[in-house]
C-alpha cells in the first residue's frame, strides 16, 4: 500500500494509485505562522493591515467590513497613503509553534504545508471593497499595477522567512477568483494583472525547496486554468462541478490536477444527510476518474461546517476506492 504522499504523487502524475486521495489526507496544515490575526466567530478585528472583519454568529465565516467608516483604502491613487504595510515577525519565540507543528509532520506521508490567505486579488478587495477593486483595473490601472506589486513583495518578504523557518514541501494558498459561474475579471485582465504576481510568489517557492503549490479558489475558473499552470499550480482546490470537470481532466490532467468536484452548499447543510453525501461522492468520483483528480468538498478547509459531514464523505470516499480500484 502506498504512503498518503507516494499515492498523491502517483495520481497528480498520472502513474498508478492504489485508492483515491481522500480530500486534505495528504496535506498537513500549519495554521500556527505569526502573520495574520485569529478569527473570532461572534466578534469584530481587525487584521495588520487595518482591515475591520465581522463574523455574524449565524455565519459559516468572516469577512471585510465596507462602509466608508471602516474601508482601509478610500482612494487607489493614493494607496501610498492609506496602505501601511506590515511588519513581519521574524522572532524564533512567534514562530516557535509553526516550527514544532513542521517539525513534528511525518514527511513520508504529508506535505508541510504553511496556510496563506488572503492572496492578492482577495488583498485587493479586503481593503477597498469589491466593487473599488474591480472599477480599479478598468480605471486606474497604473496603481493597481503598482498595489498589486507592494503586495506581492510583501508576500515574497513573508515567503522567505516562511521557507527559512519551516522548510515547507508544499504551499496551501487562498485566493477565491470567481463566483460559482464565471471568474471575477477576465482571463486577459488576470494574465495582465494577477499573472506575473502569482508567478514570482510561486516561482520563488519552487525554487526553494517547495515541491507542490496547492491553490484554493472555490469557484468557477475553468477560464484560468492555463494561467494556473504557467504560475506553477499542481493542484486547484476547490474546483466546482460548474467547470466540467471531466473536460479539464482531459484538457489539462498532465500538468494540473482538480481536487473538488463535492460542492459544500450540495453536501454540508444544516439538513444533510449520509445518503446525499454518499450520492454525491459515488457520482464525482465515477464522473471524473482516478487520475489527476481528488475527490473533496470545495471549502477550504479541513473539515465541514454541519454536524460530521467532513468524516462521512470522507469514509464514502474509502468505500468508492475499494469499488474502483
């Protein structure tokens, strides 16, 4: 039988897996760095760089707050003055916990994989609003050239201490680029302004030891596929059932793989039930095979939101392994 890590790199590679990867089973998550502040389900924060968050008690999870009182960046002409970036900690006492979860991973069968979120588009948008960012790129697009760049050196700064402390193989990284239908900006304004941001962040970890960029982006983003693979992407977590899997697989299967294809808001709500979640696994993985896919709900995050859906799908997922190999 084949370790978790042996059987992630047989399917991603499209040699010969022993069962499906189940979800997240191969990915050992360190959520520990000292770089962003805790969520706090009930309460309001704000993050190190001025963004205020809410998390409603009745909602599955946090995020920006808006109003003109509480948006960091008021004019993107002028992101200079209202941006501050912040200081990355760097002391062995902040970082002693990320280190003793890296150091305690089993590396033949997981990946170390540092938790990053937000990414850039969503860094965009968590400081001025959607609606801001998205009129930006039409508008002003000197200095979204220029903002986007002061936060890719922030993350490039942030990714070598990363490295220097953890040695991480793998990177689990958070960037949602669209709604469940279609992606937030056009694949010809993603290649101009996103593209060569995520190339240098990704490029600077393959060249450093990390050996698998997993991205999340729970949406639709077929459209951005060929940009995932130029920027060094080995897997896109996260990819709905709206973006014909099956299709990309034998697009695109030798150089990307897809791991999704369980939408949450099908699977994980308030009134779930095993025989759907047995329903929709049979379906996802008879649907999209055993290669260059891995069967998993499209939150991004370990672990589900209602009662023990996470643990269900994951056993369904054991049972279709033993069906079909």
């Amino acid at each position: 039988m084949l370790t978790k890590r042996q059987n992630l790199l047989e399917t991603i590679k499209g040699g010969n897996p022993d069962r499906f990867v189940n979800q997240y089973e191969y990915l050992n998550i360190i959520m520990e760095m000292p770089l962003r502040p805790k969520s706090q389900k009930g309460g309001t924060w704000k993050d190190y760089w001025g963004v205020t968050f809410q998390w409603p008690e009745d909602q599955l999870g946090a995020f920006p707050v808006h109003d003109n009182e509480h948006k960091v960046l008021k004019d993107v002409t002028e992101w200079k003055k209202y941006v501050k970036i912040p200081k990355i900690e760097t002391s062995d006492e902040a970082w002693a916990a990320a280190v003793a979860h890296a150091n305690s991973v089993d590396r033949n069968e997981e990946f170390v994989a540092p938790f990053w979120a937000p990414g850039i588009f969503e860094m965009t948008h968590y400081l001025m609003g959607m609606e801001d960012a998205l009129m930006g790129l039409y508008e002003e697009p000197e200095a979204m050239h220029e903002l986007i760049d002061a936060l890719t050196q922030y993350e490039l700064d942030a990714a070598k201490v990363i490295v220097e402390k953890l040695h991480p193989d793998c990177i689990f990284h958070h960037d949602d680029w669209g709604s469940q239908k279609n992606s937030f900006v056009s694949p010809e304004m993603f290649e101009e302004f996103f593209l060569p941001a995520y190339k240098k962040i990704y490029g600077y970890y393959k060249e450093n030891g990390v050996e698998l960029i997993v991205h999340h982006s729970d949406s639709y983003a077929a459209n951005l596929v060929p940009y995932m693979i130029e920027m060094g992407i080995d897997i896109w977590q996260g990819t709905m059932k709206t973006n014909n899997i099956p299709e990309l697989i034998k697009q695109y299967g030798e150089k990307i793989t897809f791991m999704g294809g369980l939408h949450s808001g099908e699977i994980d709500f308030p009134d779930w039930t095993p025989e759907n979640c047995a329903k929709h696994v049979e379906e996802a993985c008879k649907a999209n095979g055993k290669k260059y896919f891995i069967p998993c709900l499209t939150s991004g995050l370990p672990g589900g939101y209602f009662g023990n859906v996470y643990e269900v799908v994951t056993n369904e997922i054991d049972e279709m392994s033993k069906k079909m190999f």
